[in-house]
C-alpha cells in the first residue's frame, strides 16, 4: 500500500515560511497572491497488510504535530 500525508498549519496559526514565499513572488511581479500557506507532503510505502488506519496512527504519534498542524491521508 501507498499513502501521502499532506500535513498543513492549522488556520489560526502564523506561517513565516509561506509569508517569505508570498513576498517573493510579490517582489518577481506576482502581485495577485495575498497570501501563502506552506506545508509538506509525506510518502509512505507500506507493507502488505498496513491499513490508512495505521497512517492515522503514524500523523498522530509523529508525522504531524496535532496541536498546530492538519493533516489528510490519501491512499494512491
């Protein structure tokens, strides 16, 4: 089985990471984006038998930090 993680900043929470990137493109002549949020995507290879259960286990003990970030599972 395959899973991607997409783990993202929950709203609310401060993201200097896609605050740098807005004011890039801005300074590049992209002057139509008003904001940015950054985040990061996971790939996992599993073995025969893991469940999108066991991912969820996985974000929550570790792949994400549930307090500020989201995070979605998608099996592919």
């Amino acid at each position: 089985m395959k899973a991607r993680v997409h783990v993202m900043l929950k709203n609310g929470v401060l993201d200097p990471q896609g605050e740098a990137v807005r004011h890039a493109l801005g300074a590049m002549g992209f002057d139509g984006v008003q904001g940015v949020r950054q985040g990061k995507v996971i790939e996992l290879d599993l073995a025969e038998g893991a469940t999108e259960a066991d991912v969820t286990q996985m974000c929550e003990k570790l792949l994400a930090n549930t307090v500020i970030e989201s995070y979605s599972v998608e099996v592919v």
